[in-house]
C-alpha cells in the first residue's frame, strides 16, 4: 500500500513512526470532516493517536453547536481538555442575527467546566470578513481576553492577515499570562516579538510545506520552553500527506520536521511539547 493512499474519510491509512516521548496535540477539532465526510470516532482518532505517542489533545469548540460537543468530550475522555469561544468569522454573523450576547453567555458557561482549560480559539480573520466586521471582531477579542483572564484560563489566539491588531488587542488589554498564537503564521520579527511578549507559538503542518521557509525561520527563533505543536485537524495536514484529511495521529511528521528546523533531537522536542502544554493546560488527569 502507497503511504499516501487514503481511506474513506481521507485519513492516509500508514501511520508515522511512533514519538520516543509522548505529546500533546495542542489544537484538535474532533467534531469537524473533511470535504463532506463524517469525522473521525473521538474515541478511534484517541487510539491512534496513542499508538504513535499522541497522548493528550486539546479539542476547540468555536461555534456553538462544538462548544456542546467539547464540553461533552471532555468529561466522556480523560485524553481531552477542552477550549471554547466564538470564532472570530462566527462573530459577525451572530452579531448581525442579534444573538452575539446570548452567544457569551454560552462561552462563558462552558469556559468555566474544570476541564475546560482555555479560551479559544479567539482572535481576528481580515481574511473571511470584510471591513464592516473588524470592528465587532475585534470588539469579541477584547471580550474573550477579558474571560480568560477573569477565569484564571490560557488563550488560544486565531490570527490571520491581522498580525499588527492582535499584538496591538493583546498589549492594550493586557495578554494572560499564558497566551498561546495557535497554528502560528508570522514572519520571523514577529515571532521574535512574541517570544519577548512570554506567549506560546504552536505550530502546525504548515511547518512541513516546501515553501514554508519564513515559517521554519520563524520558528527557529523560538525558544524550546515556548513551543507547542498542534493538527487544527481535520486541516493543515503535514507532509508527505498534505491535501489528506488531518488527524493527531499525524502530529510526529510535523514534530520531526520542527526539530530539524530548531536543529534539536526529537526527544529534545517532545519533552519540551509535554512540559509547555501541562504548564499551560494543568494536567490532564
């Protein structure tokens, strides 16, 4: 069998090699297909991902129908923690159907489960949402920041094409303590910034694209004791299986190719992915 055939959800049916160290998956959509097809089975997406020393994922509910489910697979499996919040391309929309408040309300109930650990993902999208909805956008972000802060949670931050207004939000509110730019796309002087500021980066299988070199270099500026890795499965899948369906299970290809990046040995990397993530999210059990 080719290691990039596929099964009928669009997962590559080969596994990577199993991590020497276990890690946690930083960033997991468990309640999303891909392309029409019915998501992995929590349960079966945890197993494999344990087979190839995945051990502990975050699941991100931005909408309000994954909020439910992430609060449901939180206290169904001891593998997941959660994080909430409204997307930022879901804010406008609720604002305009007039149910944003109510829509806190929502977020705020469920941020404060036990095991739901973070606020996120939240942030700014200039991409999706034209002029007319920055303002509520960014409106949300100041108000999620706010949560994470009153409930003591990290953040898990969305940005895309809006680099300068989320570091600009996050240095006039005043960042968590523990802040984390989820599946990271700046360039190198803005990861040197983040890294200053004492935020997380967490890369994805961007990381892995040929033409990733700003995002290796990025990167390679980050100290190991603010680096995190993560899916956003079912997207951004790493190479050799970019253009696949995404899964945890597929979180050693893109560990391998950061510790190339950061010219450290994997067990290096692994062990500092799994002591970042228990001291930003507490322990998973």
């Amino acid at each position: 069998m080719s290691p990039h055939s596929s099964s009928r959800q669009g997962l590559p049916e080969v596994a990577p090699d199993p991590l020497p160290i276990d890690v946690v998956d930083n960033h997991v959509h468990l309640d999303i297909g891909r392309d029409g097809a019915e998501p992995l089975a929590v349960g079966e997406a945890i197993r494999r991902a344990r087979a190839v020393g995945v051990t502990r994922l975050v699941q991100v509910g931005c909408d309000l129908d994954a909020i439910e489910f992430t609060v449901e697979a939180v206290d169904r499996f001891p593998e997941v923690l959660g994080a909430v919040a409204l997307h930022p391309n879901e804010v406008p929309r609720l604002a305009s159907a007039g149910t944003l408040s109510a829509a806190y309300d929502v977020v705020e109930r469920a941020a404060g489960h036990e095991r739901v650990r973070a606020v996120g993902e939240t942030g700014l999208d200039y991409f999706r949402t034209g002029p007319d909805g920055v303002a509520v956008q960014q409106e949300a972000f100041r108000w999620h920041i706010d949560l994470a802060k009153r409930l003591g949670k990290a953040l898990q931050i969305h940005d895309r094409d809006a680099h300068d207004d989320v570091l600009r939000v996050l240095e006039e509110e005043g960042a968590p303590d523990r802040t984390v730019l989820h599946c990271f796309s700046g360039d190198l002087p803005m990861a040197r910034e983040c890294v200053e500021r004492g935020y997380y980066l967490s890369f994805a299988g961007t990381v892995t694209f040929k033409n990733a070199r700003a995002l290796r270099d990025a990167l390679s500026v980050t100290p190991l004791s603010q680096v995190l890795v993560e899916t956003d499965a079912p997207y951004l899948t790493p190479s050799p299986h970019r253009g696949a369906t995404n899964a945890s299970f597929l979180v050693p290809h893109t560990i391998r190719a950061m510790a190339t990046a950061l010219n450290v040995d994997v067990p290096t990397l692994c062990t500092a992915v799994s002591d970042n993530s228990e001291r930003i999210y507490g322990p998973w059990s």
